[in-house]
C-alpha cells in the first residue's frame, strides 16, 4: 500500500499515484482528492522507499507507522503535544527504542507525525506490505 502513497518535495501532504504520463505523473491528493501533475523535475518519493535509522540497521516506514498506530489505537496524534524536541524524541523512543539518535531529525519525527496523521485521517492503516504467497506454501497446498 506505501509503495503507491508519494511524497513531492516543495508540496504539502501526501499524494497517491493514479496514472503515468508521458515525461509527468498523475497524482492525487490524499486529503482533497484533487488531481495533479508531478513533473521529472519534481523529486518524488514513495513512503515504501523510506526507511528510519535505528542502531541494529534500516527500519522500513511501513514497520514504524504500524507502531505507530498500535501504540496509540489507530487515532490520530495531537500535533500540538510533539512542538518541543524533547516530546519528539520521547515520541519516537517510545515507538522505535533502538533509533539512532544522531540520523534522525526532529524535523524527520514530525515529518513522520504529520505523514501518520493524514494516512489515519484518510482510512488508510494497513501499513504493512501483503505478503505473498511463496512457492513452497503452493506446493504445499496442491
């Protein structure tokens, strides 16, 4: 699901990917559902991409965000709690206890509360990939 929710450099908010076109992509916004265009110049990422330093290796975003949202029930967060660096770093603590401290932000924290909330506000909270079936478990089932 991550792999298709795109984050524009320069724009705000999150946007899904609908369409490739020629040189562009057709994007749209999560929060209005207004439609655009991101064009080659745009730096564009996908948030199945993103991983978060921690001190054992990468942690993908998909693993962060689902602990996110079993720590605090699928609810959005109050923004205004996370203003201090302090309370991000306890935020973040609190949900990915081994993080590396000096390659995480705290601009990479609300970065991540903000992409957090407006996934939860839309109905999107499956933030895991599906895993596929493996050849093996096909075998075993014929």
């Amino acid at each position: 699901m991550l792999k298709e929710i795109l984050a524009i450099s320069g724009r705000p908010g999150l946007y899904k990917l609908v369409t490739y076109g020629k040189n562009v992509i057709i994007v749209e916004n999560i929060s209005d559902k207004k439609r655009s265009t991101a064009h080659q110049r745009d730096k564009v990422i996908s948030l199945g991409d993103i991983s978060m330093y921690t001190l054992s290796g990468d942690k993908p975003l998909g693993e962060v965000l689902e602990a996110i949202k079993t720590k605090y029930d699928a609810k959005p967060l109050n923004t205004a709690d996370y203003k201090a660096p302090e309370a991000l770093q306890e935020f973040f603590k609190g949900v990915v206890p081994d993080f590396d401290v000096d390659r995480v932000y705290n601009t990479d924290i609300k970065k991540l509360i903000n992409w957090y909330n407006i996934l939860i506000n839309s109905g999107m909270t499956d933030f895991l990939p599906q895993e596929e079936e493996t050849q093996e478990e096909a075998k075993a089932e014929e």
